[in-house]
C-alpha cells in the first residue's frame, strides 16, 4: 500500500495490513456492497452452433428480463436475433447502441437472476488468461459484497478481511455502506481529447437512511474505491449516476480515499488526480511504476490522505 499525503505533497511505502493505523475516531469508512452477478453468457444464435457471447452490464426493467448488454461478435447479433443458452434460456436481440452495445430481452419463464446464477459464468478481467471456476464466485467478491448488480468487483474492497474491518473498528472507526453496481461507466476510457467533453454511462446507486446518517455524522469520509467516491459525490442517495470527477471537482463529502492502481488515461485515474492533485498522482504512480507496485483488480492499493 503506497500512502499519499496531499498535505505534504509525500509518499510512504507501506502494508494494507497497516490500514487500521490510519483509521480512528471521527472517520467513517465507506464501502460499496455491490455483489458481482455471473454476467457472461455463452450460447449461440438460434439454428446456428457457433458460439457467442452475451455480456450482461445492467437491468434496463425492473423485472430484470431486458438489459443492455455487449454482444461478441457484435455482427452476429443484429435486431430480432435470437440467441440461446443452456437449460432453456433465451434472449432476442432488441436493439442497438451508439457504441455497439445492444439491448436484450430474455424470452423464457422464471426468474432471471436464478437462470442467470445457472448458466453465467463470472466476469474475470480480460487481463486474466483463464476460464473462470467456482471459486472466483467467492474470490472475486469483497467479504462485504450483498447486494447483487455489477459485473466487476469494486476491487479497492477486495483487501479486507473481516479481521480488517474488525481492526478499524476496534480503532474507533464507524464503518457505512453505500451500493454502486459497477457497469461500463467505471471502467469507460476517455474518448475526447477535452477531458470535460467524455461522458460516463449511467450506474445505479443506494445510500440507506441509516447508512447516509453514518456518514453525515463522521469527522472524516475515508472512501474504500473509486466507485464509492462516485456514489457519495453524487449528491443524491439513489437512482442513477454518470458522474465524471475530473481535476477542479469540488470534493463535498470524501476525506480520503482507497483505491488500486488503475491505466493512465482511464476516467478512473482522472478521478484520483481530482482527488490528489494531478501532479501528485503522477509522481506517486511513477514511484509505484518504479517500486513495481502490481497495478489492476487484483494489484496493490493506494491510501490517499
């Protein structure tokens, strides 16, 4: 864990197992309790045997039975495609977006979320060069994940262990809740060459009653991950965020922040220059390059203070 001061302008190499040392009374720690769902579908179009792929991203009605999703190879999925699955299991094809992305709607009986626990598979990086196994079900989510919804883990989250968080407790720290279900805004690149030009595609949040409340009550917000900056900046406590933290963003609730190591021309990177000032985070990533900090989900982290 490299800890930043913005403060100083400094940088100590540390251990995540430190992080309750940095924790105490008056802080809240906020984490996102979103659960990762088995999003990747492999079927194949109806009369057809080679396979395709559906990426679920998000429920487009409340029933869960259409979504917009990503579709490889996108040239086999035209509108009124149908594509079939294990057990029964269908999707048409409805419609297509700007950027390729389609909107699907599932054509069986049932529950969706119980067909899509049977026959997805989990959403591993592509930096991964594996199949999933039923492992990953466990390992690729956080020991507070609870609420089903995204199609990656909020990494940042991943280093706890309950013993962890029992730590910062016993340090004096309250500990809150809030739900982002990480989409294809988290991880968007940056189109535009004017930064304030890009948009985010649209995630779903959730901040309780009981948990706003812990959170207006703390001293200081420390924000486990990028996508609980987003959720507590926001500004509002549920429904929809696109919300695109650039350098001059007027932070109004977090005091710090955790979060990994991300690509340099990521919306998520931009968030952290926001949050550290631009200069400082390029230092402390070029020191990290040059310490060889493991960058991505399962890398190391960054405690910005």
């Amino acid at each position: 864990m490299l800890v930043v001061d913005r403060a100083t302008g400094t940088w100590r190499d540390a251990a995540f197992r430190d992080f309750p040392t940095y924790a105490g009374t008056g802080d809240c720690l906020v984490f996102n309790d979103s659960k990762v769902i088995p999003s990747r579908l492999f079927g194949h179009r109806s009369g057809r045997t080679g396979r395709i792929e559906v990426f679920l991203v998000r429920p487009l009605s409340a029933d869960a039975r259409t979504w917009e999703a990503l579709v490889k190879p996108g040239r086999k999925a035209p509108v009124g495609e149908r594509i079939e699955f294990d057990e029964g299991v269908a999707v048409e094809v409805m419609a297509r977006g700007e950027y390729g992305e389609r909107t699907i709607r599932f054509t069986m009986e049932g529950d969706v979320y119980e067909a899509i626990e049977r026959i997805g598979h989990i959403p591993l990086p592509p930096y991964i060069h594996r199949d999933d196994s039923i492992a990953d079900r466990d390992r690729y989510q956080t020991v507070f994940a609870s609420e089903r919804g995204s199609v990656a883990a909020p990494t940042a989250g991943l280093h706890f262990t309950q013993e962890v968080m029992e730590q910062c407790r016993a340090a004096g720290a309250e500990t809150a809740r809030v739900t982002l279900h990480v989409g294809l805004g988290t991880f968007q690149p940056i189109r535009e060459e004017v930064v304030e030009q890009n948009h985010l595609h649209s995630e779903r949040i959730q901040i309780t009653a009981e948990n706003a409340a812990k959170i207006a009550a703390a001293r200081r917000v420390v924000a486990v991950g990028t996508t609980s900056v987003r959720t507590l900046e926001t500004g509002r406590d549920s429904g929809e965020t696109d919300i695109f933290i650039y350098p001059g963003f007027q932070f109004q609730r977090v005091g710090a922040m955790l979060t990994n190591f991300h690509l340099p021309q990521s919306s998520l990177f931009i968030l952290v220059c926001a949050f550290a000032g631009t200069e400082l985070a390029k230092a402390a990533y070029r020191h990290a390059v040059e310490q060889r900090y493991r960058f991505f989900s399962y890398g190391d982290c960054m405690l910005i203070l």
